[in-house]
C-alpha cells in the first residue's frame, strides 16, 4: 500500500478491500466484522439504547488520545448514559486524500484497544476518501447500542428538587487540552485529554443503587450547559457551590491565560449523577474506588427554587446565574 | 437564525437548540427523538441488522434526489439487504460554516419524507459545524437497525452453484447522474438518479420466497465490483449474459460519450438477488409487481466453472472476464 491515502482506497473495489484487510479488521477485525457484509447480525433484546456522534476534533493527535480513541470512549458513554452496557458500535471513517497512512494506523489501532477496554466490538464500517481539500485530514462517526439494564433509564427530565449533583472528577482538562495543543501553546503544567470509557463504573452505579435520575456527560459547552439542559428538561433549579468544583489548578492557570471559563470547557471522560441526597455516600464510594472517578464530589443540588436555573453560590456568599453557552466558544473540540 | 450556518450552530448551547428544534425537530421529530437525550430508548427483539454509511456526494443536489435523501435510502438499503425490516435510523451531520440554510433544509426535508416513506424512525442525531473550508458543504452519516425476518439472513457467502443472478432494474443510473450533473453535461435524454427505499419490496420477497441466499445493492464500484465480491465469498464462478443486461439507452449512450462502463456505475435503488432456479419465476413476479423492480430480470447464473470470478458472454458468444474495479472510477458518488 502507499504511505498516503489514495481516492482509489474509497472506490469499493481491490484497493478498498485491501485496506480494509490489511489495516481496518487487523486492528478492529472481529467474527461479524470480518464477514464484511453489508450490515452485521447481531442479537439483541428488549430494551436498548443507540446514540451516534460525528467526530470533528482538530487536531487529530493531541495529549491524552486521539480522534479514533475520542471516537470510541464518546460514543460508548452516550450509550452508557441511558443506564445500559454498552455491545455494539458502527465506524465510518471520510478519509482526506493524501492523509498519512502512519497517522490513519495510529488512529485505527487506537479505536481498537479503546473498543476492547470498553468491552465493545465493531461490527459495521464505512470509508469514504474524499478529494484533497473536501474534508480537514479525517472524521469519523461511531453510533453504539447497548442493553439498557436501568429501569427507568436515567434521563434528562428526571432530576427532582432534592437531588445532590455530583460529578465524576475534574472539569475543563478536554477543552483546554485542544484549545492549547491546537495554539501551540506549551502550558508550565501538563494538561491532558480526560477521553475515557466509562461505561464498566456507569453500570456499577445503576446496578447497585436503587436510583440515579440523570446521568449525562459534560461534552460540548461544558458543566454549565449540560446543567442548563436538565434544569430546564427537568424544570428544575440547579445550585452550584463554586468553591466545591474540582478543577486542577492546571487548568485553572491555563484558563486564566486564555480568558476561558472551565465550567464551559467539554469534557470527554466525566459524567454528571443526579440522584437523590439519601444515595451520595453510597454513590461516591463506588465513583471514588475507580481510577476514573477518584476525585467524584458532590457539587451542588436540585431545588425549586428558580426552576430552569443554574445558580453558583460564590466563596463570598454572592449568588451568579450560569446561563447556556450562547455562540461557540471553540469549533471542533470532539 | 441566519441565512447560512454559523458555527455557533454546532456549540451544543443555546444556538444548536434553536437549530434542533427549528430545523431538525420541525421535519424529523417523534417521540423519541423529541426527548434528545443522548442516546435513544428503543425495543428490539432477536436477530438485529445494523449497518452504517457516510455520505460524501458531489453535488449534494442532483436530479432524481440530494444527499439527505440518499443518506436515508442508503443504509435503509443496507439493513434490508439482511432480510430485515429497517427500524430505526440515527442522523449525524457534518456543515461547513457558511452552508446556505435554504439549502440544509431542502436536505433535512428530504430526509423526514424519505424515513416517512421507508417507515423508518430517526432517533437519534448528532450535529457538528466546522469552520469554512473544513469540509466541503456537508457530509451525513445515518446508521440504521432493523429487524432481521429471514432465517438464515442472505448473505454475499451463501451463493450456490446452480443459483439464478436477478438484478431488479437498470444499472449505472445514479453513477452517470452524479457525474453528469456535476461536470455540468446536458444529456440529450433526461437520466436521474434511481436513489430509493428498496426495503418494503424486499421484505416482501423475503417473506414469501421459501428460500434466497444473496441480496445486495450494487453501489460504489457498481454491478461488476458487487458481484466479484459475492463471487469470492461464495467460491462460485457467476456467468452473466451482456445482452440480458438492462440499461438505458440514454444511460449506454452517456456512458459511451464519456469512456464510462455502466457495468461498474453506482446505483442506488436496485439490488441483486441470488436465489435457487426453481424460485426465479415467482421472484421476478414479486419484483415486477413494484414499480421499483418493474424492469426486474434474470442476468445471468452461478457455475462452478471458475471460483470467484465473474465472466460475461458476449453477444457474439465470445467470454469477457470481468474484473473488480481496480482504482477510482468516480469519487465522491455516494
């Protein structure tokens, strides 16, 4: 094969197949993948969820993963959100003429140790080579299904006034990662991607809890916009206590720099719990005994007070509206 | 909202609500889609097709459909191509800033009549905006399950000896469409694109046919590429009769014009099946009774002369081996 990805490699024919074989099922390839037909035959029952993202990030290689890593870990914790485990997942690759075979096995080989440390398999692909120019180096879409085991799944609309709000670890480390790899920027610090799976604690949480009312990861447009969805989903009020938020000081001395807020930075290895007060030991206990969720802390909690809110008690007692991200803070971020 | 796409479009804040729910919500929502949670909640039962598919096409509007209809019609393709009943389809779109928004609704139209007719769900969807330049226009990824009704599924390894090859309409209508269109060419007679929903008509020759062992839709690299495929998996040789094959005469004509062999175009409505000889004339009445499968015929049989090929006899009786696509013929066709 060449070094660089050839239009011929999009064309369905020999060279298509060689790819396929050669780098696609030697890093992904398994029983249902390598019949290489047009859909796979799976088996599934009763209750199941499917969630599917476009994945856009720039750059494709960056501290902490990369785009075929990021790919697999945001579609497996969409899946594992609704309260399910997640089986299953597609991939479809639109590949940039002339993009480096080197960088495209990185990428590959990454989704396929991502998708095995998940427990997922990948059954269904698609790859597209686009002209130079028609598309920036590559994008992928990964769309997973998995057994919803939560009943009821949690879900946006769910959270009650009375629910503590906890979250899984430090927010902001994502969003600033791309922002300063993309600028060039060399932080004092190191700062690095938190792309994970969550999945294996996500069904530790829902199995042995008798109730969680929302869980939801703080992607695109960070905390603040991810609890404006559910305070208004749910009509709720959400009150935050700004000094119990964790952020690295890292991250909090980059943002500084930037002038960026960390509660709107995405973050792709985190999750938001919402359950109620009487579960928040028992929740951080089992958040805590994994290496994913040992800084989890409760942050705030769900009141009637102004429903569709999210409110930030300050350290000097004063009270800030969070609203919505408004514009884009920063394009291709996942 | 502005007359173009911004990128504020794809913060997942306050602006790619109102996208959602203006755009998206008002031509695709349902119950389930209306909730946007991250993942979808839907009932499955058994034996699950699932497949996916990128769509890259150049120009995204072109005679006989556009890139959101066709990204409906391909994977609900792929799925009934199992023997399955496509259910449930998720939507994910890549927009380069700047996108006229006339043109992303005329797409998103599209898609919602497309599902309706197909009778198929969008459940679930993900949207990104990517700076101008970025990518070319948009590019729409749909990943569809269905449930699988034949037991055992077709499938490309299941060919026999003995078997009849039926194609259910003209080749190289979409392929010649796409390249006409977008270099501009004025064919004397109108040719359009044959993109369509083949599921319903499937599902019908599935379930009153005792027996099928092959569907498959000749798309990228058309009907030559397709059935070297089948050919290898199956280890059967497929001898086609030339003068059997149905095209066009606007389409031979074009195609003769432009150095072009229809056998290796895209299509994107019609499908091969593979089945015993005894079934052949109760499978093209099926066919024909579709207004899809109204040009349905016989084309050729698999043999045991030589394995994984594809020869075609010649009107004069003499044999051509048709090879798979080597290279590009035409990038970005689907």
């Amino acid at each position: 094969m060449s070094d660089k990805v050839l239009l011929d490699y999009g064309s369905g024919g020999r060279a298509s197949q060689r790819l396929i074989s050669d780098l696609f099922l030697n890093y992904l390839g398994n029983d249902e993948l390598n019949r290489l037909n047009d859909a796979a035959e799976l088996t599934m029952s009763g209750r199941v969820a499917m969630s599917t993202d476009s994945f856009v990030v720039d750059p494709i290689f960056f501290p902490g993963g990369n785009i075929g890593s990021l790919a697999v870990h945001g579609t497996v914790n969409d899946v594992a959100m609704m309260g399910a485990i997640p089986r299953h997942i597609t991939c479809a690759y639109i590949l940039e003429e002339g993009l480096p075979m080197d960088d495209l096995e990185k990428i590959v080989k990454a989704m396929g140790q991502a998708a095995e440390n998940a427990g997922v398999t990948i059954v269904s692909g698609d790859t597209k080579v686009v002209p130079k120019g028609a598309v920036d180096k590559i994008f992928i879409n990964t769309t997973g299904v998995g057994d919803i085991i939560a009943d009821p799944a949690p879900s946006g609309d769910a959270a009650r006034p009375g629910d503590a709000v906890l979250i899984s670890g430090t927010i902001g480390d994502h969003g600033l990662t791309i922002l300063g790899t993309r600028e060039g920027l060399d932080f004092e610090a190191k700062v690095e991607s938190d792309s994970a799976a969550l999945n294996h604690l996500l069904v530790r949480l829902v199995q042995e809890l008798p109730e969680v009312h929302v869980l939801r990861d703080p992607t695109r447009g960070g905390l603040a916009t991810t609890l404006n969805e559910i305070t208004v989903s749910s009509n709720v009020c959400c009150e935050l206590v700004e000094n119990s938020l964790p952020i690295r000081p890292e991250v909090k001395g980059g943002c500084s720099i930037l002038g960026l807020d960390p509660l709107y930075l995405a973050n792709e290895g985190k999750f938001l719990c919402i359950l109620p007060e009487e579960y928040v030991e028992q929740a951080l206990e089992i958040m805590q005994s994994d290496p994913l969720g040992k800084n989890a802390c409760q942050i705030g909690r769900m009141t009637d007070a102004n429903p569709g809110k999210v409110v930030l008690e300050t350290p000097l007692g004063g009270k800030r509206l969070l609203n919505m991200l408004e514009g884009e803070q920063l394009p291709r971020i996942c």
